[in-house]
C-alpha cells in the first residue's frame, strides 16, 4: 500500500501546529530566517530546482512565474494567495489552513522576499469562516512575534462564486469590483492587482515553499516523477469507504489511492473516476492504474487539476452526474463572455431533456456540438471546465445516454447513486487509523 508522506501537513497530527510555539518546534520560520539571508534570485533557483508546479489547478511552473515579476518595478509588488477553493471535489487548501496556517503564512513571507513585494493578500472562500478565524489568530501571533518585518497581509473573505477562485476575477474581486475574468494578455505579473505587479499563488503550493527550501530544490525534485515533483495534498471522496485528504508523493495511482481510503464502499463496483474536479475528463475503472501525475494523466486525455479523485461506483447514473455538473456551471458562469453564459445553458436544457426520456434521437449529437462551440472560445477557462467532462461522459458513457434517449427515461432513475457521490467528507481522514468509522 502507498506510504502517506508529509511535507505541508508535516508534523499537525502529532501536534496542534495553529499554535506559533507549536510550529516552531518543528522547525517553523526557521526557512524564512533563512530566505531572508539569500537574494531573491537564490530563492527562485530552488523553487525553479525544485520544479514546483502550481497546486491550484492550471500547474504552471512556480519559480517561473515569480520570475516574470518585473524586479525594480516603480510600482508596489503584490503577492495575492488564491485561497477560494471552489472546484468541486477539492478541500486541501482548507485542511492547510486549519492545520498549518503558519507553514502558509511562513510560505507568503519567502515568496514576499523573493519577489521584493511588501503587500499579501490572502482571498479566502467566504465559506471558510473556521479557517478565516485560524489564519486570523495565527497571523496575529506572527505579527505579534516580529516575524513580519514590514510585511502587510490581508484576509479577505470572498463573497461565495467559483469565478473568484480564476486569478484575474480574484483581482478584480479584490479590487472590490464584481469578479469577472479580464483578458490576458497583460498578464498579472505585468499588470494585476491595481495594474501593478501581481504574483498569484494558491495555497498548496505557497504552503509547499517552507519545505523546498527545507529540503533544497534538488532533493525535493526527487520526490514524485520527473514531470510531477514533491507531494499532493490529495483529496479524495465519491463512493469511498474513507474519503479525505491525503498526502502521498506525485506519480502513485489511483487505485492506490482509493485503496487508502478503503476502497468503494458499500462493496460496490468502481464505474468511473474524476481526476483533477469536476472540470475534468473522466477516466473509465479500467484506466485507474494511471499515475497521478501530470504526463501520465494528460495521456490518457485528463489533468491532475487541484489534486482530486472523486470515485463513482456503478449506481451513479452518468446523465443525472452530467446534468448535476453543467448545472454547477451554468449556476457559476459569470455571463461576460457568450459561448460560456448562453452555451451552459443549452448544455443543461439538452440533458435535461435526456435524463427526463424526452430528448430526441440526434440530441446527443446536439450536445456535443454545444460543447464543441464553448470549447477554447471564452474569456476564461470555466467554458471548457464545463464542456470538457460532459463530452467526455458523453464519449465514455455513449450507451448510457443512448438508452436514456431509447427508453425515454432513466434506466437507473430513483436508485442513482448521485447523493451519496457528493456527501460531504471528513477531511482530516488521511490518518486511515484514527478515522476507521465505528
Ligand atoms: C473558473 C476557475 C476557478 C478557479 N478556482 C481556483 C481556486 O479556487 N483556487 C486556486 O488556487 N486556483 C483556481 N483557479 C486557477 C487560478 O486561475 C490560477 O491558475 C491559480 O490560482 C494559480 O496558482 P498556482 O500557480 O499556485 O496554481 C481557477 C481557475 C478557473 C478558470
């Protein structure tokens, strides 16, 4: 069975690490003591060794993208953290907030000197009140202990859409517009927050930068696969006997995975699995020996997305699932761009027809073309986090949509599984012992 390994929930089951002494008996701000003995550019070289990708979903190389922060800038420098985590399927940046908001916090002060920036913005789900108030107390121990040297970092709770969470939307949230995309190019580490420079990060790869620099970038790109370095914070949930978070190097399977967390429940089949959230093609049983890596999913047509396995197991109705998901969307289309407000809604309108048995024979077809005109055609990337796994359980799951449409109903009707899928999780479960239900 896969071994758990720790680098940012490190030492928060043995400890109650919310507490600054806590942390600290760890090894806790000792890298940024450190960091701020280096230059900014011998920090970029570690992270750029390390090859830390981004947590949030988009997995675009870290020190790369601090790099493209102009250095001498006339204007101020921000660090803006993507704490919004809406994408279905995904709870790891809040376990690290509740668990190690200090690794977080000692995180954004490394980054903060290696890009020369004096302002944080810290933009946390509105929904996240237990974790606001922890990261709350545990920046005010930070202040209160002198470690923020001239440092300013702001919370700022969101208001409760998934659009905040797609970085130039978070800007202009923050800004305290309505949050909409803008169109990049420029891009934020040219222009952000105020037209200034921005550096956006999200909270698990912030929270991972501690222990690169612990570590050394080398030794820490050794962990996981060449392409896909370090851990995941992986969470895990669906039709498992014990989903939550759990962190395991990049490049274990899914399978082994979901044998941590018990296996399907219930003794049920595994039917499919969404790799990445909800925004992402779904892979078939038979495919799940696949590494959670990026390479190895993206050749199998998916993406490691913000670290996410949502098992499905044989009860779930692939049209009450593709329904539930374009609704989500439709629901969270912000409406600035065409493709992405109108063609949501025509994703729902057609699949509510199949599911309810009154679509007619070429619908299905209808479907994928609605798909294949939002695909690459939006402003931002929440179109085609919403075309993308529809078409493919339209692709994967043809015979089951099929026969909605020849039997003019739900073959699986009232006893889908559908409910189960989305129950909540207990988060903190990735200690498989301590949380076997009773
Ligand atoms: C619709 C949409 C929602 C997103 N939501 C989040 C989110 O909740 N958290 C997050 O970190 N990134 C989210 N992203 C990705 C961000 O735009 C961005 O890539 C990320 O914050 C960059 O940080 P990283 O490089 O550390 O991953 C979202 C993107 C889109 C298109």
């Amino acid at each position: 069975m896969a071994e758990l390994l720790q680098l940012v929930l490190a030492g928060a089951d043995e400890r109650d690490l919310t507490k600054l002494a806590s942390y600290r008996e760890v090894g806790g701000y000792v890298q940024l003591a450190r960091a701020r003995g280096l230059t900014a550019q011998a920090i970029l070289d570690e992270l750029n060794a390390s090859n830390l990708r981004g947590r949030g979903g988009a997995f675009f190389a870290t020190g790369r993208k601090a790099g493209f922060i102009p250095k001498d800038s006339p204007q101020p420098v921000y660090l803006a953290v993507n704490a919004d985590e809406s994408e279905p399927g995904t709870f790891k940046d809040r376990e690290i907030m509740a668990r190690v908001p200090h690794r977080l916090i000692e995180g954004c002060l490394i980054l903060a000197h290696a890009i020369s920036s004096k302002s944080v913005f810290i933009y946390i789900r509105g929904e996240y009140l237990v974790e606001f108030e922890i990261l709350r107390a545990a920046l005010d121990e930070a202040r209160e202990a002198d470690l923020l040297e001239g440092v300013t970092i702001v919370l700022h709770r969101g208001a409760g859409a998934y659009i905040c969470g797609e970085e130039t939307a978070l800007l202009e949230s923050l800004e305290g517009k309505r949050g909409m995309p803008r169109s990049k190019p420029p891009f934020p580490a040219i222009s952000g927050l105020y037209a200034a420079p921005t550096l956006i990060n999200n909270v698990e790869t912030i929270a991972t930068v501690p222990p690169i620099l612990e570590l050394g970038g080398a030794e820490f790109a050794r962990i996981g696969t060449p392409d896909s370095t370090g851990t995941r914070v992986f969470c895990l949930s669906g039709n498992v006997v014990r989903g939550g978070n759990y962190e395991l190097p990049m490049g274990i399977t899914i399978r082994e995975l979901i044998d941590l967390g018990g296996g399907v429940a219930d003794g049920r089949e595994l039917k499919a699995v969404i790799p990445g959230g909800s925004s992402f093609p779904i892979l078939t049983a038979d495919q799940i020996d696949t590494p959670l890596s990026h390479d190895a999913l993206a050749e199998v047509g998916t993406f490691l997305g913000s670290g996410v396995v949502i098992a499905i197991d044989d009860r779930c109705c692939m049209v009450q699932l593709a329904l539930r998901v374009a609704q989500f969307y439709m629901h969270e289309s912000c409406g600035k761009c065409t493709p992405c407000r109108e063609g949501t809604r025509w994703m729902v309108q057609i699949l509510e027809a199949v599911e309810a048995g009154r679509a007619s024979q070429g619908e299905l077809d209808l479907l994928l073309s609605v798909c294949d005109r939002i695909l690459g055609k939006c402003l931002c990337p929440l179109g085609d986090a919403a075309a993308m796994p529809v078409a493919s359980y339209v692709d994967k799951f043809r015979d089951e949509f099929q026969a909605h449409v020849d039997q003019g109903g739900c073959p699986l009707a009232g006893e889908s599984s559908l409910e189960d899928l989305f129950a909540p999780v207990d988060q903190h479960s990735h200690d498989p012992v301590a949380r076997v239900p009773a």
